[in-house]
C-alpha cells in the first residue's frame, strides 16, 4: 500500500471505525449465548468496588461489564486508543493508563475512578501472567481506594479454547450455557505491610477458586434441568 492510498480518507474512515464494528459484532454475538449472572446485588451494596477476574474469562465478561457500565483500563498507546472507542462504545468506562509500563499512573487511574463512586475491573494475573497467579496491583488498589474487592468465576458449557494465547482465552459459543457468579466481597485494611502482600493475593487466588467451582457448579445444576 502506498503513501497515497494509506492517507486516502476512506482508509482513515474505516480505520476510525473497525473497531467500534468489530466490538458490536462480538456484543451480538455474546447476546447469543444464554447467561445468567448470580450474585451481581453485591454491587448494589457498594458505591464503588473493584471486580476481580482471571486472564482468559474477558470474553465471557464482555455483555455484562458493558451492561453496567464498569469502568476499565486503557494503556494510552496507539492500540489502545482504538481499544478505548471500541470500549466505549459498548458501555465500558475506560481510564488510560499502562498496567505494565508506567503501572503506577494506570493503578492511581483505577484508584481514582474507584473512589469516585465507579466499579473497576481488573484482571488480577497482569498484563503478562503467569497465568492464575494474582499479582499485588488488585490488593493495592482495593486497598487504596478504601473499596471492596468482589472476585467473578465464570463456568461455559461450550466455547473455543485459543490455545496458543497465554492467557488460554476462549469464546463462548452462540447458545451455550454460561453462569457468571459474584462471589463475597474482600476487603484489606487500610495499611498493607510489604510483607503482607503476598499473604493477601493467595486469598484473592483462594477466592477466585471459589467462585469458578461455584460457578461451575451451578452451571452443572442448570444442565441437569
């Protein structure tokens, strides 16, 4: 593609709006699946909360957290931009910041929107992972924010794995069964030694086990309807 083709208006037309097309497309194709959602009055209880997820379940979360409006973080790169519209677009609030580079400016972003009375959400194995392993972010930023953290565990009847991602994300299927569940909130006192911060993510781990198995087997119940 040459010089002249790249800066053509209808290449920056469809640029500026693939995303926001692309973001409706997988919003609709999530409308196909059948969900339901326990637990979600724990917001109702809270003016602001952090909800908690594992890399791999952001699919499955797409139509709920755009449903109601949680707000999310949005590196302030190119990619992101695009990301922020399609965010948008689908109901999303959206903070910039980076949760690798520059990590504190996208963690007092979240801390701000939180204490302001918005529910963040925030996947609590970084940017990078590993995989199912919490890393201190979430703890300070619930921590910080003087909010609850409430841990989301997602079960799917039918769905494709994409193996080759670290994250293991997968896509549910269009009229597959899928029970998101809101487990019990967290909270962390107001001060957290250094040393006490490995002692919190293994309980934000423990509780996001839970809330998988108990989302598990509630779907379980649900099939042997």
């Amino acid at each position: 593609m040459n010089s002249r083709t790249r800066n053509s208006p209808r290449v920056g037309w469809f640029q500026d709006r693939w995303p926001v097309w692309a973001a409706w497309i997988l919003s609709f194709w999530s409308g196909l699946v059948r969900t339901r959602v326990i637990g979600m009055e724990q917001k109702e209880r809270f003016p602001g909360a952090c909800f908690a997820h594992w890399h791999g379940d952001e699919m499955a979360l797409l139509s709920l957290g755009g449903r109601i409006g949680v707000t999310i973080l949005v590196s302030h790169s190119r990619d992101g931009e695009t990301m922020a519209r399609a965010a948008r677009s689908l109901g999303y609030r959206v903070a910039r910041g980076s949760s690798s580079r520059g990590a504190v400016g996208g963690l007092l972003a979240l801390i701000k929107a939180a204490r302001a009375g918005e529910h963040v959400v925030l996947a609590v194995d970084g940017p990078r992972g590993p995989r199912g392993v919490c890393k201190p972010g979430i703890v300070r930023l619930a921590q910080k924010a003087g909010v609850p953290l409430l841990p989301a565990g997602v079960a799917v009847s039918r769905r494709v794995l994409f193996r080759k991602s670290w994250s293991q994300v997968y896509l549910p299927l269009p009229f597959a069964r899928q029970v998101i569940l809101i487990g019990d909130p967290i909270r962390f006192p107001e001060a957290v030694a250094a040393e006490d911060i490995d002692r919190h993510c293994r309980r934000v781990e423990e509780a996001l086990g839970r809330t998988r198995e108990r989302a598990e087997e509630a779907l379980a119940g649900w099939r042997g309807c």
